[in-house]
C-alpha cells in the first residue's frame, strides 16, 4: 500500500507561518501468474456452457456452480480461475447477476442455530425485486464467493487416482493385480454399487482399468487391501483437510469434512475411496493432482509473480515452493499412465474420458461424477 501525501502549516512563536510537505509515497505492484489469454477462453466457455443449458434440466443456469483452475503442474502458478455464475467486479450490486440462481435463506437448523442454505427457487426478476435489504445482501454474498477455493464439494471420481497412488506407494498393491466387479460389493451391511451395476459389472478390471473405467468395485477392493489408517495417512500427505496456502482470501476450513481414522467404519473407507462422503475445494483438488503427475512435487499454489515499486524494480519474486512429497516418481509415472488411458485409446471402449480428447494432441486426465446429497435427487457434481 502507498502513503497519502500531506501538506500543513502552523504559526511559530516569532508568528511566522512555517509549512511542511510530506509527499505520496507509491505503493507496490503485484504482477499476477493469471494468463490473460486463457483466462479469457476460461471465462468465455463457463458462460457458453450456462447459455447452452440454461433452463434445460432445471429452470434457471446450466448448473449451480461451475469452476475451472489451470495450474503450471512444476511450479504452483495458477495461470486461470474463473467461476459461474459471477459478477460484474465494476457494479458488484447489480442484480441481474442473481438471475437464474438458486435462492439462499436464512434457516434455523436443529441445533437452533441460523444458517443460509439453498432452497430450491431459482431466481426470476419478480422474486430478486420482492428481496428485502438483508435478504438481497445474503445472496449476494454467496454470490461474491471465490467458487474455486471457498466452496466445497464431493469429488467423486477425481479421487481415484490419489487412492491408488496410496497404495502403490505404500506396498498394498504393485499395480499387476486383477479384481473381479460384478456391478457391486457388499461392505459393512450395505450394497455399494459401481456404474456399471445395471449391465452387470465390469469383470475382470486391472489397476489401470480401475481408474480408466472408473470402477467403484476394483477401488474398494485396493482401499480395503490398503486400509483405513494408510487411507487417512495419505489424505492428509496429499493435503487435504488442510489449507493449501493459496495466496487468496476466502479459503475454505474441510477438516472436518473428512473422516478421522477412529470413526472411519468400512463402508466410510469404501465410499471415500471413489471421492464420496468427504469434501474437498477445487485448489485442494488440482494442487494435490499435480503431485500425482509432476513426480510427487507438492507445490504451493499461488497466483503472484512477482511484486515490484513504483520504479519498476522488483521487490519480491515469488519462487515456486515446494511443501513436500507426496509420492515417488515411479508411482507418479504409473498414475501418468493410468490417466492417459482414461483419455486415449490404450484405455479400451470403456475408458471414461475418450470424448475429452482434444485433436491433435496426447493427453491423461480423470472423470468424475459425485451423487450430492441427499442421494438419488438427481443432482450431480461433473469434473
């Protein structure tokens, strides 16, 4: 921050009028690792993807929310984020931002205290108008959110590949193993069901099928080989329950979103093993992902480059910094492969990223799809 500059004056004892000028001193300059021209395309398809499916499920936007991060997986740089819906950063009370949105409350929960939630009214321009004061101010605040680091989510299938590095990096499995999925598993008194429960399973599904076709069965058979303590283990060696650092305001708390070991029953480790049953935030996701593929490399995000003064000089460089690792480069180089088959054609028919693929280019990823609570409404969480 700057100083402002200041000029006064005062009579001395001979009444003589002595004055004194103290001038601005110019702040620093935060010079951002966003790249403009993606983020540009970032911003530009969340909107096209509202547009096209607005009101088509549901009255009101494409989806509640929908984010995106770009990171540099060897440096921490985020070179995107943008989420939908947004605002206009110029005129942050205009309303028309609220159209198509789901309407936030204030509600009394059982415990007697008063929380917004989100009712299922999607936003017209006669509800926004009937808002009173307080009520206006609430759903904007949830709206000025930072999607990406203050929200948090189910991840799904995206949390595949961080339970089988697990086990590969801790021995319990070397990845030449074989599971058998008929559709389902009977875990702790409850049937879990794979995607695949309707045509009657997978079958025969190796480590790589696992991930490439996405298997629920095969996950929590390697999570059950793994354990519930090596699980917890490495959820918090891949960050999660913890803040990631990111050098934003707003970042979300999820330690207690996740189960700790003494309470984790069997069907808790199942479920967590496909990305269920415990939230994350996208910066955790994508940070943490990053190790999964760069070598093991947890870096810190950040979104500052360099900080210079008013001279142009550079004060501060800010250095890609890393935390730790989180698994060895042999395990990151299987999990790279496993993704790729996800993508591209060494996955097979059943790969479940074969439409992500880009033309012209060799690409890994995962999918995933998370049921939100409560269960069997409908409404899913897509990454």
């Amino acid at each position: 921050n700057g100083t402002t500059g200041r000029e006064y004056g005062y009579l001395n004892d001979d009444a003589n009028l002595e004055r004194t000028i103290k001038p601005a001193v110019d702040g620093n300059t935060i010079h951002s690792t966003i790249d403009a021209n993606i983020q540009g395309i970032v911003e530009k398809y969340l909107k096209q993807f509202n547009e096209e499916h607005k009101d088509a499920v549901h009255p009101g936007n494409g989806a509640e929310n929908v984010g995106c991060i770009i990171m540099e997986v060897n440096t921490g740089n985020i070179l995107a984020m943008a989420s939908y819906p947004t605002y206009d950063l110029n005129d942050t009370r205009n309303t028309d931002a609220l159209l198509g949105s789901r309407k936030i409350e204030m509600v009394t929960n059982a415990n007697g205290y008063d929380v917004l939630t989100k009712t299922d009214t999607y936003f017209t321009q006669e509800d926004i108008d009937a808002l009173t004061d307080d009520e206006l101010l609430d759903n904007l605040n949830y709206l000025w959110k930072n999607y990406c680091i203050s929200t948090t989510y189910e991840p799904g299938s995206t949390a595949k590949p961080f339970t089988v590095a697990a086990a590969l990096e801790s021995g319990a499995i070397t990845g030449n193993e074989h599971y058998q999925c008929n559709g389902s598993l009977e875990v702790g008194g409850h049937t879990i069901k794979c995607h695949s429960y309707r045509s009657g399973g997978e079958g025969d599904v190796s480590v790589q099928d696992s991930i490439a076709w996405s298997c629920n069965v095969a996950l929590m058979k390697i999570a059950a080989t793994l354990g519930k303590e090596e699980f917890a283990k490495f959820q918090q060696t891949f960050n999660f329950g913890l803040k990631t650092n990111v050098d934003l305001a707003g970042e979300a708390r999820t330690a207690s979103l996740l189960f700790p070991v003494d309470q984790m029953g069997s069907a808790d480790l199942a479920t967590n093993s496909f990305g269920q049953n415990f939230n994350v935030t996208m910066i955790q996701m994508i940070t943490g992902f990053c190790s999964l593929i760069n070598g093991g490399y947890y870096y810190e995000p950040h979104m500052v480059d360099k900080i210079t003064n008013s001279s142009g000089a550079t004060v501060q460089n800010i250095e890609p910094r890393v935390l730790r690792q989180t698994i060895s480069e042999s395990t990151s180089a299987k999990i790279r492969q496993y993704c790729r088959a996800t993508v591209m054609e060494e996955g097979g028919d059943r790969r479940t990223g074969r439409t992500a693929r880009p033309a012209g280019y060799a690409i890994g990823g995962k999918t995933g799809t998370a049921e939100t609570i409560p269960r069997k409404n409908g409404e899913y969480v897509v990454s």
